[in-house]
C-alpha cells in the first residue's frame, strides 16, 4: 500500500496539472475569441469599404463603355453626372475606412492612404485626364486592397477543438 506521502504528491501533481491545464486553455480560448470578434469587425468593414470601391470600379466601366460607343455624347452634364456618382461612393469608402480606422489592420491602412494619395490631385485635371486617373487607381488598388483582407482571414486549425 502507498504511503501518506506518496499519495499527497500524487494528488497535488494531478491538482497542479489539472489547473494548469485549464488556465491554459481558458487563455487560448479568450484570446481566440477575441481574435475573432476584432476579425468580424475588420470583415464587416473591408466588406464594405471593398462593396463601395467595387460600386465606382461599375460606375467607371459604364462610363469607359459608353465613351466607346459615342464619346460626343459625353457632355459636361454627362461627366458631372457619373463625378457624382463615383464621389457618392468614393466617400461612402473613405467614411467606413475612418470609421474603422483603429481595427484595422496597418497593412491595409497603408494600402488605403497609398490608393487615396494616387488621385489626390485630380480636381486640378480635365475630366478625361482625372477619369484616367481614378480609373488606374480603383483598377490598381481595389485588388491590393481584397487581397490583403483575404491574406487576413483567420485560418481554421483542427487541434483547438480537441481541447
């Protein structure tokens, strides 16, 4: 038979490993789940930001294609109308990024101010020559831009749902 002592340590092993056990995965599992609400957070907002710059990104291929089949008809009332109809976006986009600003991630703040700052200065241009321009820039940067939201995604791992 084991001894008053040998069964005390036993037992307090088998306590130390059993709270140490469930401290750790107490504080896996919190910070798991904070990981994934500030995720869903980020997802909603690149969600719509992505959603507004993809609605400028329409808007502009409508353009593009009407300019091809009849560029006389591309007044100016024509060309402020489509202005509006980007800039309506454009800031939709610009108001969910400042909204969001503190949860997302700084990878795509800097792909976001780098897309901003590639037609900062097109109210200085002619219509042409800023349609032009915001058209590379959406076309460059919207893809930038989803690609680093997809590299953001959490990646599912199997082993967490054993504990």
């Amino acid at each position: 038979m084991p001894d008053l002592e040998t069964i005390f340590v036993s037992t307090i092993t088998a306590l130390l490993s059993g709270v140490t056990v469930a401290y750790f995965t107490n504080k896996f599992s919190a910070s798991r789940s904070t990981e994934e609400k500030i995720w869903e957070l980020r997802r909603a907002s690149y969600g719509l930001i992505l959603t507004e710059l993809a609605a400028v990104e329409s808007v502009l291929d409508e353009l593009d294609s009407r300019i091809l089949r009849d560029a006389a008809s591309i007044t100016l009332d024509v060309s402020n109308a489509y202005n509006r109809r980007t800039g309506t976006h454009l800031e939709s986009a610009r108001k969910a990024y400042t909204d969001s600003y503190l949860i997302l991630s700084n990878r795509f703040i800097d792909l976001f101010e780098e897309f901003l700052l590639s037609f900062d200065n097109v109210d200085d241009l002619s219509p042409s020559e800023g349609h032009k321009i915001i058209s590379a820039a959406i076309r460059a940067g919207r893809p930038k831009l989803l690609q680093q939201a997809r590299s953001e995604m959490p990646r599912r791992t199997r082993w967490p749902a054993l504990l």
